[in-house]
C-alpha cells in the first residue's frame, strides 16, 4: 500500500529519515503538503519565502520522477481523505515540537492509528530530540552552557544520502496548483527587491554550507559579530524550512574541527543554541506568548503597537543608525545579522519600553528566516524575561555597539542612504521596497533620534528598579 509522506518544516529529500522509511516501506510514495490554518496564519515574509521552498521543492521531486501533492484544508481531514482515495497503509512526518503541532499531530497519530493505519513520527529536525537531554537531576535545561557541555561531545548519526529511487503510485491524487496558493500576497515589501537575498532549497542550502565551512568557518569567531561582514553561514533561512538539515551542518562542522579550523567549535555552539530554543519550547510552551519569568508580567511595558517610537523602529527612522540600518537590513533581505537582532531588540525593550511581544510579532512577518523557538528565545533573551537572559541592567548602547563592530561604516553606509552623495545600491533598495504610505525618500534629512540614547537607558533603569528587580 502507498505511505503519505506529510511535508512540514523538512522541504528536502537527502538526510530525511521519513522519506528513508516510507521508500523502505516498499510501496509508492505521495509526498504530499497541507495549506492547513497554522501555514495561512505565517507571516508575510516567512509565509513567501515558504512558497518559493514548496516550488524548489516540487521540482526537485518531479526530477526524481515523482511529485508533489499540494492540499488546503485542516491537516486531520485532508490526511484521512488522502488516506480513503490513495488506500495508504502509512501516514509518515518528521516531528515539529510547537504546542499547537503536537497537539495536531498526536490526534492524528490516535485517530490513523485506530483505523490501523501505520501514523509514525521521526525526528529530522533537530540533533537531539528533547526528551533526551536531561540536567543530572532530571529535567531540562534552563541554561545553555551546560546544555551544550551535556551535549558536545555526543554521536550524532551520520547523515542519510537522498534516495536512489522515489516509488510512485500508479494514480496520482488530484494536487492544487501553488500559484493560487497566494504564498506571497501579503508581501506589501517588493518582493522582487527580496528575492536576489535568498538562497532558496536543498542544493542551494548544501552549496552555501560548503561555502561556508571551506571558506569563512575559521575566522567565525570574530567575523560572525560584524555585521558588515559576510562572517556567517547564512543557513537560518534553510534550517527553519529543512532545506537542510541540522545533521549535515553538525558533521560539516566537527569534520571542519578536526582539520583544524579556529571558529569550527564556535559555530557547532550555535547550532546548539538553535536545539536550546527547541527544547525549551518544547518543556515551557509559554515562551512563545508569555513571560519566561512571570516576575516579568506586571511590568509596565508599552504594549501599543501604533506608538509612534514602535512605528518608527519598524521603519527605521529611529535615528539611531545602527538600529535603523538594521531594520532596513530586515525590511529589503527578509534577514538581519544576530549583533544587530540584539541591538534592535534591546533597544525596542529598553530604550523605548516596548512589550517584547511587539518585536516578535514585527520579526515574525519580516523575517524570511523566521523560527518560532529562535525569535521567541530571541526576544526574551533580549527583553530579560527569558531563560538565560541578557541581565536586565544590561542595556546595549547602539553607538559604541556600532563603533565596535562597524568601525569602518560598512554596515550603516549599506543600508542608510540620508545624507549620502552616492549612497549603496542596497541602501537605495529600501526606498524602493517600502508602502508608499511610509513616506521616506532617500533625499530625506536623516531623523534626530527619537529618544535620546542616555535618556532611554536611565528611564528604562529607573523602571527596573522600581519595579524592585
Ligand atoms: P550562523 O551564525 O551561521 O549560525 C548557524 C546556525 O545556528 C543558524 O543558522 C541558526 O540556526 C543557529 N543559531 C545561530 N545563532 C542562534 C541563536 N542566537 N539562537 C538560536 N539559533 C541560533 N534565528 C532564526 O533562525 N529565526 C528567528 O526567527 C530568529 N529570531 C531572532 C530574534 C532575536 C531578537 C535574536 C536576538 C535572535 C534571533 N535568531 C533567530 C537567532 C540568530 O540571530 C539567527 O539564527 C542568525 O542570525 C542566523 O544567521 P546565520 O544562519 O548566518 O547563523
């Protein structure tokens, strides 16, 4: 009988245990994905660049002779007809770990599984599921440090070749056509200024990590905190969907660590930043919509998305340019560089007193990377509110910040063009991607800034501790 290979977050066709086992399984494949409410509900960024992975997507299956079938509807009753029409005995995905998913996933595993159809589950997603890593005491962990000294050291199977040969059923179930999907009609961003920013599917995931490990992994330690620099791998975007998969980074690393190069180590910690934000949704789902720490829930935070400084930080006319560059950065590649997510975000939080929560929201309908366990972590670690936060007394100053890590002007010359004779070619792609409502022209005289930085800190400050923190 066929098995129905349900596609999710693991848009790829090497290191997929799944697609290993429903080939294994010896019947015809249907690779199929679901336009459920959960893929409606995306973000305008991330929601586009979706489609533009299922279109990759497609392609790579139909040279590999077979197809990808594409459904709208809930996940549950789509499955089951699927099931009826195909005669599958096999329902197969690899597991996402957000609450709303595993509740999904689980009724469907029960009610497929009663009317004796094999409903299976595999990990693909991550390097450790989370249930097995555990504190010495039990339980999970609540810092990162000692999470990645439980893990480092760990064997991580090596990765699954793509397979040879895809069986495919005699009939095909009918497919709707991804065009009238709409994946990017909330895209009001130019999507074509977009578009050259992303490296879209498997091979081009594949290509951009042996860029990465050939070229630029030894000098990651330092480059990967100038943002503007091309010091980092890039892969966020490719991680998020399964482009590729967390395995075939950890290996291309260790193999770089063992020959030898300095930032090898470095960048395997990152990826284990990306297992802590999955486990940590995993055991404390709040994450996501609440205060890490509810000690954090009665302070007075600005929670008016409409305040003029939020509008301004969202446009980046802040006036303060590491801030804005980096909003800009966001609003033109759909991507921003980490100093800068922290830069913004403890300036959103601190500087102008605003709900985290807003951020997240901002980040999640910009950011063509967007992953609901890193932007969550993300911003609380920021905010001070999450596990293993950034101190709250800690308030990043975005000018000896950008002095730091820009010393030369790289980065805010790249993307503010206000005062500039001949400003970047990218600088200029922000005018050309932005609502006309905003009304910013890059003949504008460059904003004073909103909240003068000094007075922001102090505010903030004076906040925390009369809060008592
Ligand atoms: P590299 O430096 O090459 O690192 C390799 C991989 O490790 C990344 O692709 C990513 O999967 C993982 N990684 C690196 N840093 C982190 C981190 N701090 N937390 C979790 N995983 C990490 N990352 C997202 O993928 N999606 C998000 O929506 C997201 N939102 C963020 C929001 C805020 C406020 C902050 C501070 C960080 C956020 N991050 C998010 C984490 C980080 O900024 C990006 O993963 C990183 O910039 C991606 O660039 P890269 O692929 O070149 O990473």
């Amino acid at each position: 009988t066929p098995t129905i290979l349900w596609l999710r977050r693991d848009l790829r066709l090497g290191d997929h245990p799944a697609l290993r086992a429903a080939c294994a399984r010896g019947g015809p494949v249907i690779p199929v994905f679901i336009l459920d409410d959960g893929v409606e509900a995306l973000g305008a960024a991330p929601k586009w660049r979706l489609g533009l992975s299922l279109e990759t997507l497609g392609k790579a299956l139909a040279r590999a002779g077979s197809r990808l079938v594409l459904r709208r509807g809930d996940a549950h009753e789509v499955l089951k007809s699927l099931v009826a029409k195909t005669g599958a005995g096999a329902v197969y995905w690899s597991r996402l770990y957000d609450p709303a998913s595993i509740e999904r996933d689980k009724a469907i595993k029960a009610d497929l599984t009663a009317t004796g159809v094999d409903a299976r589950s595999f990990a693909g997603h991550l390097l450790f599921e989370p249930w097995t890593v555990e504190t010495k005491t039990g339980g999970y962990y609540k810092v990162y440090t000692p999470m990645w000294n439980a893990v480092r050291g760990r064997d991580v199977a090596t990765p699954e070749a793509a397979p040879k040969h895809i069986p495919v059923p005699e009939n095909w179930p009918e497919s709707e056509e991804l065009s009238d999907w709409q994946m990017g009609a909330a895209m009001q961003r130019g999507a074509e200024v977009c578009l050259p920013h992303q490296q879209i599917g498997e091979v081009r995931a594949q290509a951009r990590l042996a860029d990465f490990v050939d070229d630029a992994i030894g000098g990651y330690s330092e480059a990967r905190n100038l943002p503007g620099v091309e010091g980092t791998s890039g892969l966020s975007e490719n991680l998020t969907l399964g482009e590729i998969s967390p395995r075939q980074c950890w290996h291309a690393g260790q193999r770089a660590r063992h020959e030898g190069a300095k930032g090898a180590e470095t960048w395997l910690k990152e990826l284990v930043w990306r297992e802590f934000a999955y486990h940590l949704m995993y055991h404390t789902p709040h994450i996501l919509t609440d205060n890490w720490r509810r000690e954090w829930d009665s302070f007075a935070w600005n929670e008016d998305a409409s305040h003029p400084h939020v509008v301004a930080w969202q446009q980046g006319r802040t006036g303060v340019p590491f801030v804005d560059a980096a909003m800009r950065e966001m609003y033109v590649t759909g991507r921003m560089h980490n100093r800068a997510r922290m830069i913004v975000a403890s300036y959103l939080t601190k500087h102008l007193m605003t709900h985290w929560k807003i951020g997240q929201r901002w980040f999640e309908d910009c950011l063509t990377d967007w992953d609901p366990a890193s932007n969550a972590m993300g911003w609380q670690w920021a905010a001070g509110s999450g596990p293993d936060a950034a101190p709250y007394f800690r308030v990043f100053n975005p000018e000896t910040q950008l002095k730091k890590f820009d010393p030369d002007g790289v980065y805010s010359r790249r993307w503010i063009a206000e005062g500039q004779i001949s400003p970047a070619r990218t600088a200029i792609s922000y005018f050309e991607a932005i609502p006309r409502r905003w009304r910013m022209t890059a003949e504008d005289t460059y904003p004073a800034p909103v909240v003068a930085l000094d007075e922001g800190r102090k505010r903030a400050l004076a906040a925390y501790q009369a809060r008592g923190f």
